[in-house]
C-alpha cells in the first residue's frame, strides 16, 4: 500500500479526509465544506484513543513445549506469562490493535489533544480551517493541516496563505511536531519559510505535561501574528531585490549541494563534476525558475523571492517522490525542508549584500 494511509475495516474506510480537492490516490473522505474539529476528526477516521497496556512475555518452557509438540492454539493464560517490567503497548481502543512499544515515562497524546492546538489558536471560534488530516500505517502516526484565518501579501496580487501543520505518532517514535508553512495560491507550492530568528516549529515530547504543552504551543511558536507579519515584511523586500540568472544558478546550487565536498568546490569556482544525479537536480530547479508561470509574476521574475521560490516549487511540484507520504515528510521534516532553510538563509544574506556566501552548516 503506497499510499500508507490507515484503513479501517470497522468502517471500510481510510483514515483521511480533504477540502474539496482529492489527494493521498484519491483514497478518503472529500468534502465540500471547512469542518469543525469534531467533523474533522470523524471525516479523517482519527476518532479514536490509545492506552497503554501491560506487555507481557510468555513462559519459556511453554513456549519450548509447543515447539516439540507443534501445537497451534495453547492456551497461554493457563501457563506463566511474566510481565515486561518498565514497558507498555499502545493500543487502539476500537480495534484493540497494537500501535507500539513504549517506556513507562511514554505519555500518550490523543488525537482530540492534537485539535485542540488548533482551537487555541482562536480560540475555538471560526477562524481555523481545517484543510487535511488522517492516519498512516495501523493509526500509529497521524497529521493534520489546518489554515489560518490571515494571510501574507506580496505585492499587489500575490497571496501566500498561512498553514499549521501537526503529526503525532503513538508508537513512541517521535516527537509531536507542530509547524507553521506558507502555501502560495497560485502555483499551491509549499514555501517552507524556516528561520533561525522565529520558532517557526515545535517538538514535543511524549511525556508527562505533553498535553498541556500542546495546547499552549502556537504562543510559544508566535504564530497567532508575529511570524506571518514578519514574513510579509521579508517577502515584500525581497520581490524588490533583483538577482540576476547566473546569481540564481549559484544559489540553487548552494541550496541544493549534497555536503560540504560540492560546498567546497563551489567555493573555489570548481564545477562538481562526480554526481551527474546533483547537476541534474540544479538544472530542474533551474529550469523551474526560468519557465514556470509562477516565476513570471512581479513579485517573482528576476527578483530574491523568486530564487527562494523556485527551490521550495522544486520540491513541491517537480521532483519525484516514492509516494504522497514520502513527499509529505521529506517538505515537513526531511530533505526538502533542509534545502528550504539554506535557501531561506541564502536569500537573507544576499538582500542584506548583493552577494552569496557559502554556509558554514
């Protein structure tokens, strides 16, 4: 299943839902109209919750007892199950199916908590649209995409709504991540604007207070104002900073450098000769700020904002990924979110001097 999307056989349904348009294989709940939390977590399939539960192992001579005999089916209550000390097995309530394997200082985190970051930020009202949500694997990680009620302008005409994003898992692998990403309405290419001056994104543990940590965690990011005031600010200078073709060329190949090898020979002027694989990514990203419409805008063509925009539409609407899931990690917590903050950094410090300068990290 590529898609990796739950599905419920309870329901016969899988676990995800979308605004209007379909995504995820087409696979899901469509719907026409922005839900509230309570319809969007019913739509997504993520009414459900998780304990924890005593693990167990089973009785050494029992076991060897059924291996001699080739017994199917013994009944185990009946023998000496020991019980894992210091660990617990998450587990679906509706299903009774096992999620993970987790420490005693796990805490589980429910869905219902996971929407409840959203609320906050508005405080329940309206303002918060719920876009997607859903469930991967047997229900263990989950994520929701919501947009803000606010937008960034740039320009006159060029509009970048303001998106939250969160995935949780209950497997005991990773943490609660919750991030803020502008979308851009024309080309609906993920602008994963990562800076190291605003906590654009938070992690969470799963641990005790987890929960009351999430529900305060859009004032601890600044999301609810500041952080898209002061992209607006940044965007609006750079669509007015010019950069010209062979300037663009050296930025995407410094945003898209694999390591500090190809960093290095592109510090002294040496053409990296031993991935044909990277110059071929170059050239895409490239070509996408030559050609594509997106870069023929005001706001876009010739200018800072332009360049950083070709490298995070690279990653949104060419290159190629595995699957939807594939793709949905790599922009939020992988590769393409990587290049997105060294293009981010890139693009400061031209604005700031009219040149390049290579990253140390």
């Amino acid at each position: 299943m590529a898609h990796n999307l739950n599905y419920n056989s309870n329901t016969g349904k899988h676990s995800f839902f979308s605004v209007k348009e379909k995504a995820w294989h087409g696979l899901g709940t469509i719907v026409q109209d922005y839900p509230t939390s309570a319809e969007a977590m019913k739509f997504a399939g993520l009414d459900y919750t998780v304990e924890k539960r005593p693990l167990y192992t089973l009785d050494g001579e029992q076991m060897r007892m059924e291996a001699d005999l080739n017994v199917e089916g013994l009944d185990f209550n009946a023998g000496k199950d020991i019980i894992v000390p210091n660990y617990s097995a998450t587990v679906r309530t509706d299903n009774d199916v096992v999620l993970g394997v987790v420490g005693k200082d796990y805490h589980v985190v429910q869905n219902i908590d996971a929407f409840s970051f959203f609320d906050s930020i508005v405080g329940g009202g309206d303002g918060i649209l719920y876009e997607t949500a859903g469930a991967l694997g047997k229900g263990e990680r989950i994520f929701i995409t919501a947009k803000l009620p606010s937008y960034i302008r740039v320009g006159k005409d060029d509009l970048i709504e303001q998106y939250l994003f969160l995935t949780t898992s209950h497997d005991g692998f990773g943490s609660i991540t919750a991030a803020f990403t502008p979308v851009r309405i024309v080309c609906n290419n993920t602008l994963n604007a990562a800076m190291k001056t605003a906590r654009n994104a938070i992690r969470i543990r799963h641990s005790s207070g987890a929960s009351d940590r999430l529900s305060q965690a859009h004032t601890l990011m600044g999301i609810s104002s500041k952080l898209g005031e002061e992209l607006q600010e940044i965007f609006n200078h750079w669509s007015k900073v010019r950069i010209n073709d062979s300037q663009v060329k050296k930025l995407i190949q410094l945003a898209m450098a694999p390591n500090k090898e190809v960093l290095n020979k592109l510090e002294k002027g040496i053409e990296d000769e031993a991935s044909a694989c990277y110059r071929n990514i170059v050239e895409e990203v490239f070509s996408y700020a030559m050609g594509n419409p997106s870069q023929t805008l005001e706001t876009t063509q010739g200018t800072v904002f332009g360049a950083y925009n070709a490298v995070t539409g690279y990653f949104q609407n060419v290159r190629k990924f595995k699957d939807n899931d594939a793709k949905f990690r790599s922009i939020t917590e992988g590769t393409a979110r990587l290049r997105a903050q060294t293009a981010f950094d890139l693009c400061t410090t031209f604005s700031k001097n009219n040149q390049l300068a290579l990253l140390s990290d």
